[in-house]
C-alpha cells in the first residue's frame, strides 16, 4: 500500500501534568514537567506492523525518524518538512503533509495524535481517504483510533492483506479550553472512513443520563463514601466524570469535575492534581485508592482523559484497590472494560484479570470482561 503517515510530537503531553489537553499549551506542559508521549506510542504500533509498503511522511519527528527506525528497506518519501521545533509544529503543519498524501494519492493515513490531530485531518480529507488513528492523545473519542497502539497496528495489517473493511465513524473533539474550565462540550465534525473491526476499533463515547440515572450516582456515590469513612487513613485518587463528582458533592466539598482530585479522610488533599502531585501526596500513604468511572460505550476506565493517574501511581494503588463506577444503564451500551496507561506490562496485568468489578449502586457490584 502507498501509506501516508504523520506523528503530531506534542500530542498527549498535557495529560499527566493535568492540562486535559496540549491544544495552546506547550509551554506550560513544559513547564510542568510534560514529556512527549507521542513517539514512543508511534514505536509501539510501528514494530508490530507487517509487510512491505511505501510511506509518504513529514520529516524528523513527525514521522521520518520512526520510518527510518523500523522500516530501513522499505521506500520512505519525505514530502514536507517543517523547519520548527517539537513544541512549536502546529496543526498547519500536520494539514501541509496531509495535503500532499491526498495529492500522492494514498490508500490509506496512518496517524499518531489525538481528537484534535484527526478533526484537523477529517477536514481536508472528508471520506476521500481512510484514517486510522494511533491513540496518543489526552482526549479521544472519535472512532478512527484503535483501543491501543498494538490494536491500531493489527487493524492497519488486516486492512493491507483484505481481512477488515472499511465502515463510517464519528469525528468527535471537545473544547479544550472549556474543557480545561469544567465544560464538557463536545462537537461532531462529521463522519470519516476507517477500518472497522469491532474488536479492534474503539466505539465513538456515548453519554447516559436520565432522572434514574443521577439517583444511581447518589447510590454510587455514597457507597465510596462509606469506603473512604471506613478507610480514614488512606488517600483516594477520584478521576474526572459526573460519577465520581457526586462523591465530593455529597461532601460538600469543591470538586473538578474534569480533573483529578486526591482525598483523605473526607476532605480535599490536592485539587486538580498532575501526576507528580498525586505520586508526592500517596508517597508515604498507608493506603492508595483510585476511584474511576467508564467512558460509556468505549469501555475505557484508565488511559483516556485520565493519564494523571499514570502507571507509577496504579501500581502504588494495586490493582484491587481500583473502584470502577458506572450506572447500570452505561453498562448496557458497554459490554467490555479496557485500560490503555502507556504501560504495556501493566496493561496485560489487567487483562489476565479477565474480569473485574464494577460499582453500579450502594453495595451493588457486576462482574465485567476486561479486553485489551
């Protein structure tokens, strides 16, 4: 196949420090102490790539130095190069290669970013061409990504060897400025082609809510809440969602609804916390608790809109000390659960679990498969 591939270098770098995004921010990310996270997804999927194909790419770091690295036989076509830095490649630069893939005429993009990266390909490209994305990104709901990097690089082999067809998904993306003040505004910028194998090929996000729903998260919320009274001692880490908002509600204290918040003893710890914040307060804790609630319909309670609590901080926890949450309505839409931390090792350590436990009322529990 002629593939056309691009890597957006910064995206992701705000999730961990708590930026919910890197969309305007880089600077600060930096400042924060972000590192990229976007190449080293890129080298995950690459490896597992098969067959011989021509790349059409954007130089250095966008793609050229990953290609070089696992494909030195195979024809690798610059087309554009940018003359900036990491930090400073824009969505223009992303556009500028993609012009040219569409100009070359290639079956397929192949990309390494976030919500934002595919809405800006989606606009040039329509359903001329199919996308199939690399999760990197802080925020992804729309459905051209796979579940994780090695998903990705799976699909794209089925693609190129006639196994897996091709099928419509929605370009989703949220206001990362909003976002970043507690609006969850999301927008649908249309549909694209992608590769579609439901195993595969993560599901664009659904959201739940009805009357019955809220009293649920009240039932929820006061379970964990029970917990933490039982627990006075440990420190509990409440990633962002409406579910777990309701905890600090009923506690009557501030909250973050998009962000992380760390806890002790039913009061407020650290609010809107980065990774290295989480990682300083649980370092001589008696006790780590993470409490996540599931993007409905993806399945995905760790690694998406959450990366702050990072794979340091999970194995802190232990993986018994995760409560999951979610309505018993979301998980009708949501058959599996699945984590992507950047972690491999940790990632199958949570898929051998097979199953695991999710709170879907006061004291009320199902057992669900965990994929990846």
């Amino acid at each position: 196949m002629k593939v056309g591939f691009v890597v957006n270098p910064i995206a992701g770098m705000g999730g961990r420090v708590g930026l919910k995004g890197t969309d305007g921010v880089y600077d600060e990310a930096v400042e924060r102490g972000a590192e990229p996270v976007a190449v080293e997804r890129g080298e995950r999927a690459l490896q597992e790539i098969q067959g011989e194909h021509i790349w059409l790419t954007a130089g250095g770091v966008m793609g050229e130095e990953l290609l070089e690295d696992f494909f030195p036989g195979q024809e690798i076509r610059v087309i554009y190069r940018s003359e900036k830095y990491i930090g400073e490649t824009t969505n223009r630069d992303t556009q500028d290669a993609v012009k040219t893939f569409i100009d070359e005429d290639v079956d397929i993009i192949l990309f390494c970013g976030g919500d934002g990266t595919a809405r800006d390909i989606f606009e040039l490209v329509d359903k001329k061409i199919p996308l199939l994305g690399i999760p990197s990104g802080v925020k992804m709901h729309s459905g051209v990504f796979g579940i994780n990097p090695e998903a990705s690089a799976q699909l794209f082999n089925m693609y190129a060897e006639g196994e897996a067809d091709l099928g419509k998904v929605e370009i989703m993306d949220l206001d990362e400025d909003k976002y970043r003040k507690g609006d969850w505004e999301f927008k649908l910028h249309g549909e694209a082609v992608s590769i579609y194998e439901p195993h595969y090929i993560q599901l664009g996000k659904q959201s739940f809510r009805s009357v019955k729903d809220d009293e649920l998260k009240y039932d929820i919320a006061s379970y964990i809440i029970e917990e933490m009274e039982h627990y006075p001692d440990h420190i509990f880490v409440l990633g962002p969602g409406s579910t777990t908002a309701m905890i600090q509600e009923q506690l009557e204290l501030e909250h973050t609804i998009l962000g992380v918040d760390v806890l002790k003893n039913n009061e407020i710890v650290v609010l809107d916390a980065s990774e290295s914040e989480i990682l300083e307060t649980v370092a001589d804790a008696k006790g780590v608790n993470i409490v996540v609630s599931v993007i409905g319909n993806q399945g995905f309670f760790l690694g998406r809109g959450n990366q702050q609590i990072s794979p340091l901080v999970i194995r802190k926890a232990g993986l018994m000390n995760i409560y999951i949450l979610a309505t018993p309505s979301k998980m009708k839409k949501t058959p599996v659960l699945r984590a992507d931390t950047g972690d491999t090792e940790l990632d199958k350590e949570i898929h051998d679990k097979g199953f695991m436990r999710v709170v879907t009322g006061f004291r009320e529990y199902r057992l669900v498969k965990v994929e990846a």
